[in-house]
C-alpha cells in the first residue's frame, strides 16, 4: 500500500528505548532504596531477594547495577548498552504501538463511515460500475501511479467476471504527486464526456505504464473519444474537476484513508489491496449484514 499509516520515526524508537532502560534502572534503584527502609525482617528477605533477581536481570540485559549515574553521559551509555544487548524488546515495543495504531485507525474509520455514508456511495460526481441487480457495493480510493492499486484493479477484474453482483465507487485520490493529479483529472473528464467509457479508460490505465497527459489522450481515443474534447473538458470544468479531487482528499482524510488502495466494503474499512480470496470473504460478509 502506498503511503500507508505512519511509521514510528527513529526518534520515537529512541524515546522507547530510553524510557524502558530508565524505568529498569530506576526500578532496580527504588528497590535498593525500599530494601535498606524496611525494619520488618521477612519483607527485608523478600525485597533482597527481589534486589537480587533484579541484579541479576540487570547484568543478563547489559546494565551496570552499581553503576553511578551522575550526567546525561551516563544514561545515554546506560540506555545504548541495554539496547545493544536488548534489541528484541525494542522491536516487540514498535509491533505493539504499529499494531495499536492500526487499530486505532480502523475503530475511527467504522465511525467515520457511517457519517460520511452518502459522500462515499452516493456522490453523483464519482465514477461507478453497477452492473443491472448489483447488492453490493464497494468504494475504492487509488491513484493511477500506484503499483499495489494496478495490482488491486486485477483482483478487481476477476472478481467483476465471477461476480456479476458488485457495483464499484471510483474515488480519484492523487497522493504520488502532479502525475497522478493529471491523469485522475483526465479520467474524470471522461467521465464528465461518457460516464459509460470510464470503466474501459480506467482499467487500460491501471494495466498500462502511462504516465503523461499525451499518452493518457491516446488512451482517451482508443476507446472512442476525441482527444481535443477531453482537453476542451479538462479546460471548461477545470474548477469543478479539482473540486472533486479535493472533496476525495478530504473524505479519504476523514475516513484514515492516509494511502493506496484503500477500500470500504459494506461498514467496513480495508487499507491496501487484497486477494480475490480475502475479497470475496469480505463480499460475502458484508452481504450477510444487510
């Protein structure tokens, strides 16, 4: 998926990696401190012998229990030891906080869905396939430059001839830069000309490594449009063109669609491309629902 949710920068990994070596150290203090208070002999015993089994996972994981920390030095060295010898707990820490936001993400997402359920499946400017007694409906985000979308619009074709049912919502959301504005801008000017031909436009563009105006023409003519209309469209609807490509840009923000492909099926929200498979789990799941 392009530009999928954000990844933990390598400053977050190094807030992680601090915080995790300072409590351990700091716990491993504390319980020094707590040892030489207690007057009771059996909670002595007990806090020594958790002060030793701490020692003793301090030394295991790197860390110097008798090492004084008395500058910024010293915990920086303190902090890039236990991660040398600790490396695994870092990477279990960012899997969990990814996993998180992932999660986080697809929660607001089912939310956001339900509000926004009439600029998703209903919007009269957006480009649809609804084949005659369609039941179902999926809403795809995509950017013509976007290899994992080319690779999703195949798994899409399969799954129109095998299941006459699905209706489609095409949502033109530029994210790779002014190449792919140009190209979603002429598509849907074709849409604009022949709602009919923007399925045929659409999928020779996804199965093509098309990347100019001029060559996105040819298409155009290739299916039966005159190049010089779409450019006179792409002239004469120019406000209105880039009106529906910020009203997507803005939705799929709403909804975290923060890359490419992104799809919703049903209530529910899917970022990146799926198998035919997974995807006809997920026709089916949503079926069951309505």
């Amino acid at each position: 998926m392009t530009k999928k949710i954000k990844k933990i920068s390598n400053k977050n990994l190094a807030i992680i990696a601090v915080a995790v070596a300072v409590i351990g150290f700091a716990s491993l203090i504390i319980a020094k401190t707590g040892s030489k208070s207690a007057d009771n002999s059996e909670d002595k015993a007990k806090e020594n012998s958790v002060e030793s089994m701490m020692e003793a996972k301090a030394v295991a994981s790197g860390i110097d229990p008798d090492k004084k920390i008395e500058n910024a030095k010293d915990v920086e060295e303190v902090v890039s030891k236990w991660v040398e010898n600790n490396p695994q707990f870092i990477i279990s820490a960012v899997m969990k906080m990814q996993k998180k936001a992932m999660e986080e993400q697809m929660k607001n997402a089912q939310a956001k869905i339900g509000e926004k359920k009439s600029e998703l499946f209903k919007d009269k400017n957006s480009p649809v396939f609804d084949p005659s007694g369609s039941n179902i409906t999926i809403v795809e985000f995509f950017d013509y430059s976007c290899g994992y979308c080319k690779k999703a619009n195949e798994v899409l074709s399969k799954l129109f001839a095998e299941d006459k049912k699905v209706k489609i919502v095409y949502k033109e959301y530029p994210v790779l830069g002014p190449n792919s504005e140009e190209l979603a801008r002429i598509a849907l000017a074709v849409n604009i000309i022949k709602p009919k031909l923007y399925k045929e436009f659409h999928d020779k563009l996804m199965s093509s490594k098309v990347s100019s105006k001029e060559e996105a023409l040819k298409i155009a003519e290739e299916i039966g449009l005159k190049a010089d209309k779409v450019t006179s469209v792409l002239d004469k609807e120019k406000e209105q063109i880039s009106s529906m490509i910020e009203a997507n840009r803005k939705l799929a923000s709403e909804i975290g669609a923060n890359g490419t492909p992104a799809f919703i099926i049903g209530d529910e929200f899917i970022p990146g491309m799926l198998d035919l498979e997974t995807l006809k789990g997920k026709i089916a799941q949503a079926r069951k629902k309505k």
